[in-house]
C-alpha cells in the first residue's frame, strides 16, 4: 500500500514508495508484464503502474497482504481455471505476498490482454 503523502508520478516512484517487502514484486510484475506486451506505454491510471497500447491492457498495485493485478473481467473469466489458487473478483486478482509471483500466467494473461486490445476491445480507453 502506497502513502496517501506521497503521490507518485511514475511507475519508477510508485515502486520507489511502495512498502520494502513489497517492491521486489512489484519489479518482477513489471518484467512479466513489459515481457508480455513490448512497446506498451507505462504509466499511472488510478494511482496503480499501467501498461497500454491505444487502451489500457493491465495495471497492478501493492496492498499489505497481497499484489493486486487488474486484467479486466474478461482476462479473468478467460483464465479462472488457471486462477482457482489465488483471490478473484470481476477484473481483479490477487498474489499473496508470502508465496511466489506465478510469472509465467501473468505473461499469458497480459499476452491474452494484448490480443483483445489489438482486436479493438471496447473496455478501459488510456
């Protein structure tokens, strides 16, 4: 969980002034995620690091007990089987803390977000 002082203006300063135990992972979403989607734009939307082509594909956050990772409602539900071990809700999943990033599904999932956002989804415009 971020400050509510500070407000960071990147996605270098959100991990900057994320909690020490958390920013490792916030680092090795980050990698997955550029993995996943070359030439994507980072940035801040809702105060959480986000990647986008012409619309948003991902964004992720840090929380106290977990790493939150916001895929949209149809990542999801194109990967619950893939995601029966973790917390879900509509467009959001979360990574405990205390257990491992699972890297290479958050590659698929974001990999699965850029082919909607080439296919012109409709969902979150950046």
């Amino acid at each position: 969980m971020i400050s509510k002082k500070t407000k960071p203006k990147t996605p270098d300063e959100y991990i900057s002034a994320a909690p020490k135990e958390a920013r490792e992972k916030l680092r090795e979403m980050r990698a997955a995620i550029r993995a996943a989607a070359p030439g994507a734009t980072e940035s801040l939307k809702w105060g959480m690091p986000a990647f986008s082509y012409a619309r948003i594909l991902v964004t992720f956050a840090a929380h106290k007990h977990h790493i939150g990772f916001y895929p949209t409602s149809s990542a999801v539900r194109a990967f619950r089987e893939d995601l029966t071990a973790f917390k879900t809700a509509a467009g959001s999943v979360q990574f405990p803390m205390e257990k491992a990033l699972p890297v290479a599904l958050i590659r698929k999932i974001t990999a699965f977000r850029v082919r909607e956002s080439l296919e012109k989804d409709g969902k979150w415009r950046s």
